[in-house]
C-alpha cells in the first residue's frame, strides 16, 4: 500500500457554483442515474415498415396526437359516408329528390374534405381546441338538421344522429360548449320541424310528437355525458396522483432518506452493472470507501442533529465535485461507497483529493462555522476478472489502512 498522491498543486479549485440541495423525491438527471440505467441495448436493427404503415402515416400523419385526432374524425365521419350511401339509395328508390340530395352529399363531401384539410395540414394545432370538437359538432347537427328537411319520409330515424354526434362530443367538450352545442341542436332542430309543419302541414302531429322526444332526449345524453366527463376527470386526477406516488416510492427505494444518494442495495446493482461493462470495455474502475473521521465525537459534541446536516452536506459536497458519471452512495452510517467509472486507481485518488479539498474550505453547517470534519478513504482498482466481493473488502482494508495511519488520507490497495 502506498499513500495516494495527494498533492494540491494538482488540484483543481472548487467550481464557483453554489452546490445544488439534495431531493430526496427527485428523479436525479445527472451521474448517478446515468450510471445506474441499464447497460444500452445493442443496436436494434431498424424496423421493417409495412406498406400499410406508409399509408397510414400519409393519411393520419406521423404525430401521435394529430394521429388520434385525425382518426377519431375519420371515424365519425366514416358513419356521415354511410348516411350518403343512405341518401343515395333514397334518391334511387324515388324516396327523396335527386336535387335536393346531390346538394346535401356534395356540401357533406365538402365538409369532411375541409375539416380533414385543416387537421392534416396541422392548421389546428394553433386552435385553443386543436381536436376542433365544437365546430365539428356544430357542422355535423347542421347536417343532421338540413337532412331532416330534405330526407322527408324517413326524417325520424336521422334523429338517433343527433344523439349519436352529441356522444362524440362527451370527453372533449367543456361543460359550456357540451351546453352550447345542446342548445343549438335543439334551436336549429326545432326550426326544422317547424319548416316541415310549414311545408308538410299534415306531418304537425307527428312534428310534435317528434320534438317532445327529442326536448327529452338531448338533455339527458348532456347530462349523462357530463357525469361520465366528471367520473372521467375523477379517475384522472388518481391515476395522475397514483402515478406521482408511484415515482416517489420508486425513489426511496434507491435512494437513502438523508442525503438523497443511492443506498446501499441499489449501489449493488449500480455495480453489477458496471462490472458487467468492465468486462466488455476491459478499462478498470475505481472503488473508494469513505468514511467520516471521528463521527461520534460531532454527535456528541454538537448533536445528532448537526451529525445529521454534516452527513447531508458531505455528500452534497462530494457530488458538486465528483463527475456527472461517477457514483456515491451511502454505504451506512457515516461510510460512503464511490464508483468512478473508466478510472484508474491513481486518477481516482485525484478525485478523492478534490472532495478532500473541497470539504475543508466549506462550512458544513452555517450556524457552527467552527465544525469541520475530515475523512478516511480506501480505494482500490477494479480490473478484469475481479470480484466485486473481494475488491469491496480490498476497499475496506485500505480504509482501515488509512485509519490507522493517523486518518485524513487515503490508502490504495496494492
Ligand atoms: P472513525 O474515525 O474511526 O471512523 O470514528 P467514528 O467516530 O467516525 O466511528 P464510529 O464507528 O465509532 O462512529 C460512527 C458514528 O456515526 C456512530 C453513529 O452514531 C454515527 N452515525 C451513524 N449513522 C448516523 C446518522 O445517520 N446520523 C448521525 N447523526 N450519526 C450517525
Ligand atoms: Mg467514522
Ligand atoms: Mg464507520
């Protein structure tokens, strides 16, 4: 063993940031989470796209929320074809006049060509509402109505539509613009079978029978709509609560409460994984513990309390200093476990040196200027055909090396 060069003259002065306070909850973006995610997959090979996946991205486009908006028009544009078949047949069966019918398949044709121009050019995604479920709502009962008008003889069955569009609008229209749209189904629908009264006069009872049902009808589909929106939200704000916990129980249970950093059960992965990588790269790592000098005097002196913000402090200190890609976690107590990858053991004292340094000039906790602590660490090179068992225990026989030299440095296990 040999004592590891610690000179200050090559040591790099703390960088001028303020160190960043540790969160426990948070997700980490730096190091420590770097290193500890899975090895990365090799290259997939790219994925052979079908024909039908080409198609679908020219007619849906290739953004997932433009996708779902585009094809959820599609679909309730899919039964306005149907209703056009519908029209044709009429017409064809001499049910309907032919005038009056090309006019409502061509303006409905024009319709579902404009509100698929505007979402697959993108053009609504300036829109408050990118979806566009109110005007395609509003267009779609205006249809209904002018179709009411023209189909004559079978005009009562176009009355489940109104219902049937009111449905699409459910989950994506507020409660006002689920109102609004209700009630100018019900002002236009109702000018429609006053028109046919006007027109047909010998159809007013069945006019009226049919407006009851409908005055009925429409409010109920709002109403219950509104309460499957409300349940809808309601599970939303869970899972969204749900999802949130989930992550934090995710978090404690790699990271240690008091200082934020990996604990002990996830630095074993952290390592296994990093073995693993060693033996593919075959560049050596560095192991270091570190252990607080003196500990239990500065709890007894100042307090379990001042123990504790020493601790935190400490491995917020080493964190600013260390790389974004090395690894310290809480071994237990006031012992630390830091992993520097692609490390020799001699850069890797260099890197202790540097903690070393920066502790001595930072106040650990600000109301006891007075406190400063030192360390121990024992440090040795993980190479090919290791083990990480063996060279943990290489580790702490170097700390207990520089223990028993007098503490405050670090010994390399050789
Ligand atoms: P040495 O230089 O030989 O390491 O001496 P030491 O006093 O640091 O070592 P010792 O193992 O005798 O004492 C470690 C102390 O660390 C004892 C324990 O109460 C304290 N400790 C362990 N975990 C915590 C903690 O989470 N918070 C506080 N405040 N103290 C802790
Ligand atoms: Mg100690
Ligand atoms: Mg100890």
């Amino acid at each position: 063993m040999h004592v590891a060069p610690g000179n200050p003259a090559n040591l790099r002065a703390p960088k001028a940031k303020s160190i960043p306070t540790m969160d426990p909850s948070r997700t980490p973006t730096h190091s420590p989470a770097l290193a500890a995610q899975p090895d990365p997959a090799p290259e997939a090979p790219a994925r052979q796209r079908s024909p039908w996946h080409g198609l679908g991205d020219l007619v849906l486009s290739t953004d997932p929320m433009q996708r779902l908006r585009i094809s959820r028009s599609l679909t309730s544009m899919l039964v306005f074809a149907v209703c056009i078949g519908a029209t044709e047949y009429a017409q064809t069966r001499d049910l309907i006049e032919t005038g009056p019918a090309r006019w409502l398949q061509t303006t409905l044709l024009v319709w579902i060509a404009l509100v698929y121009a505007v979402l697959r050019s993108g053009w609504n995604r300036q829109f408050d509402d990118p979806a566009m479920s109110l005007p395609q709502i509003l267009g779609a009962q205006t249809w209904v109505a002018a179709a009411y008008l023209i189909c004559h003889p079978f005009r009562g069955a176009l009355m489940m539509l109104l219902a049937l569009v009111l449905v699409f609008g459910i989950f994506n229209l507020s409660g006002r613009e689920r109102r609004l749209s209700n009630l100018y189904t019900l002002v236009l629908m109702s000018g429609a079978m006053l028109l046919t009264v006007v027109w047909y006069p010998g159809s007013a009872a069945l006019e009226i029978v049919h407006f009851v049902l409908m005055a009925t009808i429409l409010p109920v589909v709002t109403v219950l709509g509104a309460q499957l929106a409300t349940t809808r939200a309601h599970l939303k704000s869970k899972k969204d609560a749900l999802e949130i916990a989930l992550q934090r129980i995710q978090a404690m249970a790699i990271r240690d409460e008091l200082t934020g950093l990996f604990n002990r059960r996830h630095m074993m992965e952290v390592l296994e994984q990093q073995t693993r990588r060693q033996e593919r790269s075959g560049k050596p790592f560095t192991l270091c513990l570190i252990d607080l000098d003196h500990f239990k005097r500065i709890n007894d002196t100042y307090g379990h309390g001042a123990g504790d913000e020493v601790l935190r402090h400490f491995a917020e200190i080493a964190q600013y200093t260390l790389r974004d890609t090395d690894v310290l976690a809480r071994w237990g107590g006031e012992e630390f476990l830091l992993m520097l990858p692609d490390t020799p053991a001699d850069a890797g004292s260099l890197s202790i040196e540097r903690i070393r340094k920066s502790l001595m000039h930072a106040p650990l906790v600000p109301e006891l200027p007075e406190l400063h602590v030192t360390f121990s660490a024992g440090l040795m090179e993980f190479n090919q055909g290791d083990e990480m068992r063996t060279a943990i225990e290489r580790a702490d026989r170097a700390l207990y090396q520089a223990k028993s030299d007098g503490r405050d440095c670090t010994r390399v296990y050789a």
